[in-house]
C-alpha cells in the first residue's frame, strides 16, 4: 500500500509541477509583470524574516536556503528567458521565477496538510513523500522541456 500512495503522491506532485511551471512559461508579459513583483516582494519579505528575527545559527540556515531558493528561481526563469527574450523587460522571468518556486513550496505544504486531514498517518508519510518527490522532478522536467523546445525552435 505504501508504495501506491508513494506512486500516487508523485505523481499529484509532477502534475501540478508541470502545471505551475508551464504557467509562468506561457503567462503573457502584462500578467505577468504584476506576479513577478509579488514574487520579488514575497522574496524580500521572507528574506527579512529569516535574516532579522532569527538566532545567529537560524540566520545562517536561511542565508542558505535564500541563496538555494534564488538559484532554483533562476532555474525556474530559465525557459522564460528563453521564450520571451526581447519582448519583456529583462526582471520579469526572474521574479516569475520566485513566484513559481513560492507557489510550488505552498502547495507542497498545502497539499501536505490536505493529506494529514485525509488520509490514515501510514498512507499519508508515503503520500506526502511522493508529493514532495513528485514536485522536484515535475518542475526540472518541465523546465528541461521548455528549454530543450526553444532551443529546437530558435535553432
């Protein structure tokens, strides 16, 4: 039984990675500068609270998870780049970048409480395992794809 609530859970986790992800893709540039601020906004707001209300060693543990969410942004704005290089201002893939990866942390956690209210405590540590699973390698698919297709497009 584990293992199919593990199956499931990658699976509900890779779909509504690729989902997230091929939307701040496809978003057009008028939408999408207005969730590249929040992004860029909510990035700042946790930043500070990671940096200004923590002890010495929690600063130094969300120095480096900020420093890891900005790498995994950039990742996440790479297929924008690609996509909509010369038709929007170069801040926006980046911020869309933060907004996607904010997202895809909300609704692991969201998702995570879901299933505690759902499911028997055996079901859901496999369920939410293949969640958190199944997000990661939903979104670098999703991110390799795109890239991968407009490298094929632009040649």
């Amino acid at each position: 039984m584990d293992s199919l609530s593990e199956l499931l859970g990658v699976l509900a986790g890779a779909v509504l990675a690729v989902l997230f992800v091929t939307g701040s893709v496809v978003l057009p540039s008028r939408p999408a500068q207005p969730a590249a601020l929040v992004g860029y906004a909510a990035f700042v707001v946790l930043a500070g609270v990671a940096l200004v209300t923590a002890d010495p060693m929690g600063r130094s543990f969300g120095a480096v998870y900020l420093a890891l969410g900005g790498v995994c942004a950039l990742l996440l704005a790479a297929p924008r780049w690609r996509r909509w290089t010369g038709r929007e201002q170069g801040w926006v893939p980046l911020g869309l970048g933060l907004t996607t990866l904010l997202l895809l942390i909300g609704i692991g956690m969201g998702a995570d409480g879901l299933l505690a209210l759902l499911l028997a405590p055996e079901s859901k540590a496999a369920t939410s395992t293949g969640l958190v699973n199944g997000l990661l390698l939903g979104a670098v698919g999703a991110v390799v794809v795109h890239v991968g297709r407009s490298l094929l497009r632009r040649g």
